[in-house]
C-alpha cells in the first residue's frame, strides 16, 4: 500500500483527477483500516497527538499573522534592502535556516509559506524557485539544532546527551554553514534563466489590522520566550522544561481568546495538512507492523558514519524520519554508538527532507500551504533538484563527521 501511495504521490493525477497530497495519503489510511491491515484501535495509538497540538497551535498563529499583515511588515524589514535575485535567494537560505533551528523546522514552514510567495511576486521570480529555496533552507538549517526538528530533539534527549546544543554545533555548524552554500550553487545552477532576468517589482503596501497585529505580537512574544527557556535549560545540560506542544498552544490562546476574528482563523486554517499526518501516522504504523524495514535496519552496519547517513536519507523517505530515528537511535546506541554517529543520524535522518517531498513534514506543509494560493512543487520538479543537493550534503556532513 505504501508503494502505491508513493507512486500517486509522485503522479498526483489518476486519469483526468488530479489529486493532491492529503486526499492520497487520506485514501491509503482508509484502505489499510478497511481491509484490516491495521486495527482502529492500533491506529488511534498510532496517531502522536503531540504533534497534532503543535501543528494546530502553530496554525492558528500563522494565519493570524497571514491576516494581520505582519508577513508583509516581516518581509520589508528583512529583504528590502536586496535588490539581486541570488542574494535573495542566499538571504532566503540564511534567515530561514537560522530561524528553523531556533523555531522548529514546522513552525517556519507554516509562517515562511505565504511570505516566500510574497516575496516571488516582489521579485518577479517563479514561486517554484522560492517555494523550494524555502523548503532547502528549513530542513538544512534545523540540522544543526537540537530543537530544529523532532527528530533532533529524539537524539538529543533519548542519548542523555550533556549540553545537546554545544553538541550540535561543535559536529554540525561548520557542515551544515557549508551546505548552504552548496544549496545556494544547486539553486542557482537549475533556475540560472531565472534569477538572469528578475526585476524587481514596486513594493505593494498592506494595510495591516492593527488589532489582530497587536494579538499575535503576543503571540510571537511567548513563542521566543518560552523557546529561550528552553535553549537556556539545554545550554545549562537539562532537557527541554517546556513541551513543544505547549509552546504552540500557548501561543495561538491569545489570537483565539483575544481576536473577535477567532472563529474565522479556526476556520481558515490547513485542515488539510492536519488529514495528511493523521493519515500518515496511521499509515506508517501498518507498514510499521509487518516488521519490513525493521529487518532491513537490523541487517545495516551501526558503526559506519556513512552507512548510518545513506541509510537515514534512504528510509526516512519510506517512513518517516521521527519513526526511523525513534526505532535506529537504540539500536545505535546499544552497539556503543558514539556522539559523532548519532550526529550522523541527526544529520542523515534530516537532510533526507531534501532528497523528495516525502522525507520531511515540513516540506509537506509548504506545498499544501502553497496549493490553498494556486502554487505547488511536482514531485520530480521537487526530486530534480533534491536528489544532487542531497548527495553533495551528505558528502559535506561524511567528511566533517569523518574527521571528528
């Protein structure tokens, strides 16, 4: 069933139906329940409900800044100084890589969407070009943070790592600020015609509402506090003292107590992106039961850097990288895993986002954000360019992993 959902997936069109993402990974949920491949009650286990909180909170606050105009007043602060397409596109790379592992990968994805589209008009580039610079940027990024994705905060608390975030940045900063280089080449290279002929447009004025901008600003205002109570713990050697999905909630309850247009935000948010992960953990835990990838895992060297990457990038196309690296981790550290091979896990379970749409959730979140205004990235658009980029960071993180 996973293999079918792949292929629609790459396809996203039956016949004369063009279908979207959600609507294929919904219908592969349905059939594994309808035909017993999976219990109902086995798949309601299956579903994590932190991440479903964390998603809705951070919904809510990205559209209540969608509305409020503050993307716009974002954008202007931090890109109107940028007359050049290629140093946008570096600037793009920068600003959204360092947000994505300070923020988590996800929640940039949610708020970067509706600005990088903004930003293509602006600039007159295709909003293919922004879309997938957004997408590299959140997933290189989060690589070398322990809160950048959930995957990272797995390796960071489940190996009883002392001060995660020295950690990270003594094994992955240097790689990953070369990676984005690397990713600023490959972009430049595949839309060379592109970035030649931009022009850059008149900036177009919003109005904002001062109102609903005044509400998310507390909002914003408890997201970077109650993240920096969190990097401080981790810079002091504990773990996080604030749960992700708290966070998020937190953050949306001033829009949703505070904001009379609340019931219209409700109703305006990605509903369904929500479908897709539920879908998707149902899904993946049927996949999960009949023990396939976990052979092909136990059969892997554990105590190669290389092996360790190629593996991470290869199956967390298939299941996910959280799954991969919640089922790996153990298995890695019970054959005397060392700090430079769980950072290869790190590495290799993240940057596999940037090989297809399907090795992050973060990618997945653009393109259905991006589909609600008429723009998307095909699968072979999105694996075109992915798969040298992929190849080449891998490279990057092996030697530097290598030496350490």
């Amino acid at each position: 069933m996973l293999a079918v959902v792949f292929l629609l997936i790459a396809a996203r069109q039956v016949g004369r139906f063009k279908l979207r993402i959600w609507q294929i990974m919904f219908g592969g949920a349905c059939i594994v329940l309808l035909t017993g491949q999976i219990t109902p009650s086995d798949a309601l286990r299956a579903v994590d409900a932190n991440v479903m909180i964390f998603l809705f909170g951070m919904f809510v606050v990205g559209e209540a800044l969608d509305r409020s105009g503050c993307l716009s007043w974002i954008a202007g602060h931090l890109f109107n100084r940028i007359s050049r397409p290629d140093q946008l596109i570096l600037a793009v790379l920068l600003i959204f890589g360092l947000l994505s592992a300070l923020l988590m990968n996800d929640t940039v994805a949610i708020i970067g969407t509706p600005l990088a589209l903004g930003l293509a008009t602006r600039y007159r580039l295709p909003p293919k070009l922004m879309l997938m610079a957004l997408a590299v940027a959140i997933t290189t990024g989060s690589v070398m943070s322990p809160i950048g994705n959930p995957q990272n905060l797995l390796v960071a608390l489940n190996s009883g790592m002392k001060m995660p975030f020295i950690t990270f940045g003594v094994f992955l900063l240097v790689p990953t600020l070369v990676s984005f280089i690397i990713a600023w080449i490959v972009l430049r290279v595949f839309f060379r015609r592109d970035l030649s002929v931009s022009v850059l447009a008149p900036e177009i004025s919003v109005e904002p509402d001062h109102h609903l901008t005044s509400v998310v600003r507390y909002s914003l205002a408890i997201i970077v506090l109650l993240a920096g109570i969190n990097i401080v713990s981790s810079f002091a050697g504990g773990t996080l003292v604030i749960p992700l999905p708290l966070i998020a909630l937190c953050a949306a309850v001033p829009v949703l107590l505070l904001s009379p247009q609340r019931f219209a935000i409700v109703k305006a948010i990605d509903w369904c992106t929500l479908v897709f992960f539920v879908s998707m953990f149902i899904l993946m835990a049927s996949v999960w039961q009949t023990g396939i990838f976990q052979s092909l895992i136990g059969s892997a060297s554990l105590s190669s850097v290389p092996v360790i990457l190629s593996t991470s990038i290869v199956l967390s196309q298939f299941i996910s990288n959280v799954p991969f690296v919640a089922l790996f981790q153990p298995l890695v550290l019970q054959a005397g895993g060392t700090t430079g091979q769980l950072m290869a896990l790190a590495a290799g379970s993240t940057i596999a986002g940037n090989l297809t749409i399907l090795g992050a959730a973060s990618n997945v979140i653009i393109i259905q954000k991006a589909e609600q205004q008429g723009e998307t990235i095909t699968f072979f658009e999105f694996a075109k360019i992915g798969i040298p980029l992929t190849i080449l960071q891998a490279g990057v993180y092996w030697i530097f992993l290598g030496i350490l």
